[in-house]
C-alpha cells in the first residue's frame, strides 16, 4: 500500500476521533442519568409507601421527573398531606413543586414551592399560609443530613378558629417581610444527646399577640439561635407520639440568644424551654430590655421590676453586658405549672395549655 494512502487514512482517523468519543460519553452518560432517574422515582415510590404506612398519604400531582442532561428535577402540579393518624384528619395542600439536585452535586437538593400553604384541622379550624417566594435547601453527605435552610418572602400565616359563643370563625394573622430557618446537628453534642443547632430570623414581623403585650404596633425583627437536645425523637414527625418521646428523654430547647427589635424596644433573652409533666411548656428565660416600659401592662422601665431584675437576674457577666449596651436587667421570666411570671409577678395571660 504507498505511504501516501496509509498517511491519508491515519489523518482522517485523528478527524474524526474527537467526535466518536463525544458521541460515546454522550451515550454512556445519558445511559447513567436514566439510571438515576430510574433511582430517583424508586426512592419516591418507597418513601410515599413509608409514610402511608405511618398514617401519612402524600400526594404528588401529575408527578414528571426530568432535567436531562445535567440535571435531576422533581416536578409536581401540587402536593397533598392528608394525615389521619390521631383519628381527626389534617389535611395540607399546597401549589406547584419542583425539587433540583445538580448531576455534579446530587447530595445538594434544591426545593421551590409555589403557595399558598392550606390547613383543614380538627375542631373546625383551618389554616392557611402564603408568601411570595419559598425555597428550601437540604444538603446530604455520605454519613447523613449536613444542613435544611428555608427562607420565605413575604410570609402571612393566618389560622381560623371557632367562636365557642356563635360558632363564627376568629382570625389570628401574622405577617413578615422575611423568614429565615436555618438547622443542623450540633458538632459537640450530636453524638451524646442527638443535639442539633436551629437558628430562626425574621424581618419586619407584625404579630397581634407581641403588640399588645408591649403596647407597640411597630414591626419587629426577631433572631432566635437555639440547641435543641434529643431532637432525633422528631425524625418520624411532629406529633404526640414524637412529643411524649422527647419529653421522657429529658429534651429540650436551650436558647443562646433571643433578639427582638421592635421600633425603640430592645429585648435580648437567653434559657431553657421544656415540656412539664402536664405537657406543657416549662423553663426560665433571663431577659434584659431597653425602650420598654410595659409587658402585659406591668411596669418594667426604670421601676420595681428593673430593681428585681438587677437583684434576681443572670450572671454578673451577663449584667455588665447588658449594662454596656444600654439594657435593663428583668427578673427572670418562669413558665411553671401552665403560668407565665416575671419574677415574683404572675403575668395576666390566658394559662398555657398542654401541647398534646
């Protein structure tokens, strides 16, 4: 054969080289993505089967999997709970749903919810939850759940209950600029007391309740960063029987900082938050204020109250801290026997009542 021709064959072969080997990753990894989806819809179908199974049925609408070539995304027309399982059934229904998850990262799971958010609940109430922008980020590792971030935009959360005296409906909103939750297992005590780490912000919070315990109509913003102990007793739902569990456990919330800016009052707070035999919350929170004057029509600017709370407050640490920005000490606030006190003080407010 001359050289000639053998020299035009080899050149020709280097051509078209490049294209057969794109053409073989191309089909060997669209073969790898059908796989994984294939994956995906076997994992729904198994969870779906598990929460039936718990008394959880969950329905995802016109469910379609797809984001071929890069991605894997879960889309549905809307998402049904219907939960039956303490014999009063709770129904939530919410819009169009799409979950994302990069092929370079599939440990990293982008969820987007379209609202409003509904409640059917025992008792003739309902519920109702709606914003302007909802996405939620759940990140996994090859040990388990790394970190679950949710924000929403222009949340307004409404719930309806019954009158007792003419069966109408009462409305209780509560509306914010912004909301923010953040969690994660604590790097110290996950392992010990299966603690994990909740960090909640909000921005521009209007809430009936707030306002007229400080007699301010003024939006607030609000940063709550808490360790939540035993907290793997909430990993199948939060119920009764999640509740009971937890509490016999000897769970609870310890809170490192309580943030609450509204107009010209200031409160910062720290304490531990449980469930008393009666199941109801319990604990002692250590509070200091500025630009407050009332709480439930108590007196707590510059009077008794602020002198109690310079005699019965935290640590002295804590009270110099306090002092250096420009904070009052309060005595400590108790949640005991279904009561609320601010030292010595029983609030007037309605008794807490049992979770469960």
């Amino acid at each position: 054969m001359p050289a000639a021709t053998t020299a035009r064959r080899t050149s020709r072969f280097w051509l078209y080289a490049p294209f057969v080997l794109l053409a073989l990753l191309a089909a060997g990894w669209s073969g790898l993505w059908v796989v994984a989806r294939g994956k995906v819809e076997q994992h729904l179908e198994a969870g779906i089967a598990r929460e039936a199974n718990a008394g959880r049925n969950w329905t995802c609408r016109d469910r379609s999997v797809g984001g071929y070539p890069f991605r894997i995304e879960v889309r549905c027309a809307g998402v049904t709970l219907v939960s039956s399982r303490w014999g009063d059934e709770v129904r939530l229904e919410a819009g169009p749903t799409v979950a994302v998850a990069q092929a370079s990262t599939p440990g990293h799971l982008i969820l987007q919810v379209a609202g409003p958010l509904t409640a059917t609940l025992p008792a003739g109430r309902n519920a109702d939850l709606a914003w302007s922008r909802f996405e939620a980020s759940l990140r996994l590792t090859t040990t388990g759940f790394e970190r679950l971030s949710v924000v929403l935009n222009d949340p307004v959360a409404t719930l309806r209950t019954p009158d007792q005296a003419d069966g109408s409906l009462r409305s209780e909103s509560m509306r914010s600029a912004l909301f923010e939750a953040h969690l994660r297992p604590n790097q110290q005590g996950f392992a010990s007391q299966q603690a994990f780490d909740v960090a909640l912000s909000t921005k521009g919070t209007v809430m009936a309740l707030l306002d007229g315990l400080l007699g301010d109509a003024a939006p607030g913003d609000l940063d709550v960063q808490a360790t939540v102990s035993q907290a793997l007793a909430f990993r199948r739902g939060f119920n009764h029987d999640a509740l009971e569990s937890w509490r016999a456990a000897g769970g609870g919330v310890e809170i490192t900082k309580l943030g609450l800016t509204k107009g010209t009052a200031r409160l910062d707070a720290s304490g531990r938050i449980g469930l008393d035999d009666a199941h109801r919350p319990a604990g002692q929170l250590d509070a200091a204020v500025a630009g407050i004057e009332r709480i439930a029509g108590i007196r707590v600017g510059g009077g008794l109250t602020a002198g109690l709370g310079a005699l019965l407050g935290g640590r002295s640490g804590a009270q110099k801290s306090n002092a250096a920005a420009g904070l009052t000490p309060l005595p400590p606030v108790v949640l005991r026997e279904g009561r609320v006190y601010l030292g010595p003080l029983r609030l007037p407010l309605q008794p807490l009542r049992p979770l469960y």
